[in-house]
C-alpha cells in the first residue's frame, strides 16, 4: 500500500467528522437521520483504490476556511510540504493567512506553516520574515529560534547564528556553548582566509572561553601562533587537545612535528606522543614515533617497534607502514613478495572512510566539524578500528 494513504486516512476521517457535523447541524431541524456526506464517500474510495491525488482534491472541496476547519486545513497544507507538493502548501496557508475571522492561535499556527514551507522551497529571506515576526510576538518562539538558526547557519550568517543560539539557550535552558563556539571558529577561519591572523587569533580565543572542550579552536590558535613563529604557543595550544578530545590527536601530529622541530626538542614530542600512545593508543600516534625512531636509530628499530605494537594493536595502516620499511632492505623473490602485499595494503586503505558522524553514520576521508548530512556540530570523529585507528 501506498504510505501516503497512511497521511490520509487521518485527514480522511477528520473530513467525515466535519462532514457529519454539519449535516447533523442541517438535519436535526429537519429530523432526518445523520449521514456521511456523498463526496466523503467518494473521497475514501479514492484512497481504498491508492488513488490519493483524487482522494485530496475532494477533501479540499468539502473544506470551508472557518475556525472548525483551520486545523484540517493545517493539516492539509503540512501533507503537501511533506510530499514535496510546497507550491500547493504554500497556497493553502496564504489563504489561512489572510482570513480576518481566526485567532490570534490560529493565525500563528498558519504563519508557523507557511513559514516552514517558504523555509522548504528555500526561499529563506521570507520564511525569516515570518519566522521573526512569530518571535517578536512571542508565538511558538522556541519554533521559531530554531527554524531561524537553521536559517542563518545555511546563510552561514554566523554572528546573527551566535546572537539566535544564545536567546534559543536562554528559552530552553539547552546548553548551546559547543554550537556557539563552533560559529566563533567559521568566524576565525574566515578572518584567517582574508588575512586577518589579529581578529582570527581573537575569535578563536573566544570560542575557547564559550567552550574550552572545543577542539576546533585550539587547532585554529596552534595554527595561527605557529605562522608567527610562536612555537611554544603553538605546541600549548596542540597538546591541549590531549585533555579536550585524544580522538583528534592526529589533526595535531604534522603541525606538532614542526613546531618541536624548531625548537629542537625531539625529546620532549618522543616523551609526549610515548604518553599519548600508552593513553589512548591510536595509529597515528605510533606510526609519527616509529618515524621518530627510523630517524634516530634507523628502519630496523622502527620495525620492531612497529611489531610490538601490532601484536597488541592489530592495523592494516601499522601493517602497510611494516612493508615499506621492509622493502627498503630486501631484494629479488623478497622484495617482489612485499611488493604485492604492499600494494594490497594500499588498496585496502585508498577509499576506506576516515571520519564517521556518530549521529547518522555519515563517513567520508574529510573531517567536517558540521556533519554534511545530518547537520550537526561535534558529531564527525576519527574511525577506530583495523583500518581506523
């Protein structure tokens, strides 16, 4: 059966309740038996027969525009929106809309509805509007906050986006400081793209002070000191991710090599990412020290750093990086064997996901601090596991 017909049938017996009504309201001064209406009937064939389109266009007909068949027509209208029908739902609430004899509820509910349908068919200037004008009226303004932040995070508006979340935050009583600091960073890398490294390094600052779990704002302060040279700052700022999320440790390493390059403290990024790896594990931790040990004492201890760590921490990345060092020091049948699993490895890494949104499983080998498909902040982590880390 067709699942629109499981929409209607509500809408179909709120219609031969109307219908009823007004015919027991005809017929009881004429004392004649209650009915249903010939056109209810007709319009529940419809939908008995997964004719819906039909069964719609004679429930529209039986409505009048009258306080007892607002909500039918509500109802109506949101079916549209759902269908993808806005042209329609638009219609049918404009008309709701702009009738003098509904009250002040009424006409509230009706803007609401015809502002989520501008809001649908993207025209986002309007559906604002009206959105505005319900919560300077105070009617239904916790819809309409959220539909208004909605708006200006797709705006990427994100000062009027902090200034809605804090009045959203005040209403509810839902802490909001995670999203706010997330609009103060698109603020900072904004400023940073256009050069403004003062006003980026402040707004960063700033979304530290709304949330100082925030590890995008760490990140953007790291980035920003390390391009003027403050390499302690820089190394404060990365390692500060530890405590806030150890998950995104490996957005860290390749800045945090260089800053400890500059300083010529090897010693002190081989002690920290030693703690980090007895921590939190992680491949990306112990493939940066294997690095660090093939530098200072050659491929071979790097190896069996590589092999302690697999026997505890099994990894096809762990396994790849293996194979590489190995193919350096072997030859002939040897070196012709590695080269195979080598490339296999390869392969097996080369489209697996990186990322995934713990909220509706999106992945993808980019990391989105706004999930691409269920919009939300946080929610995009590092992949664990044999290929992960």
């Amino acid at each position: 059966m067709n699942p629109l017909l499981f929409l209607l049938l509500p809408l179909a017996a709120a219609a031969g309740w109307f219908a009823a009504v007004h015919s027991l309201r005809r017929r009881v001064t004429r004392r004649q038996p209650v009915g249903f209406s010939s056109d209810y009937f007709r319009g529940l064939n419809y939908l008995l027969n997964e004719q819906p389109d039909k069964a719609i266009e004679v429930f529209v007909k039986m409505l009048e525009v009258d306080p007892d068949t607002v909500e039918m027509h509500l109802a109506l209208g949101n079916l549209f929106r759902q269908r993808g029908e806005v042209d329609r739902a638009i219609r049918i609430h404009q008309n709701l809309v702009a009738r003098n004899n509904l009250d002040s509820e009424q006409r509230s509910m009706a803007l609401l509805e015809l502002a989520q349908d501008y809001m649908r068919a993207g025209l986002l200037d309007r559906a604002e509007s009206l959105f505005l004008e319900l919560v300077e009226l105070n009617e239904h303004p916790v819809a309409g906050l959220r539909h208004l932040l909605v708006i200006y995070q797709q705006e990427k508006d994100w000062e009027r986006a902090i200034s809605i979340a804090r009045r959203l935050e005040s209403a509810t009583g839902e802490p909001m400081n995670a999203e706010i600091a997330q609009f103060y960073c698109e603020l900072a890398e904004s400023a940073w793209n256009r050069a403004r490294r003062g006003e980026a390094g402040e707004l960063a600052e700033q979304a530290l002070r709304t949330d100082p779990k925030g590890v995008r704002g760490s990140l953007i302060v790291g980035r920003i000191a390390a391009a003027e040279g403050r390499w302690r700052e820089a190394i404060e700022a990365l390692t500060g991710v530890e405590s806030q999320d150890p998950d995104f440790l490996p957005e860290t390493l390749p800045l945090l090599k260089q800053c400890y390059g500059h300083t010529g403290s090897r010693s002190e990024l081989i002690a920290f990412l030693h703690h980090c790896l007895t921590s939190h594990g992680g491949i990306s931790v112990m493939l940066s020290l294997a690095d660090l040990l093939s530098q200072e004492h050659g491929d071979e201890e790097a190896a069996e750093f590589i092999i302690e760590q697999l026997r505890q921490r099994p990894s096809v990345r762990g396994l790849d990086r293996l194979i590489q060092l190995h193919l350096a020091h072997t030859e002939g049948a040897a070196q012709e064997s590695l080269t195979i699993l080598k490339d296999l490895t390869t392969k097996l890494l080369e489209n697996e996901p990186v990322y995934r949104c713990r909220s509706c499983g999106f992945s993808g080998r980019s990391l989105h601090w706004q999930c691409p498909s269920c919009k939300q902040w946080n929610t995009v982590k590092p992949i664990h596991g044999v290929v992960g880390e």
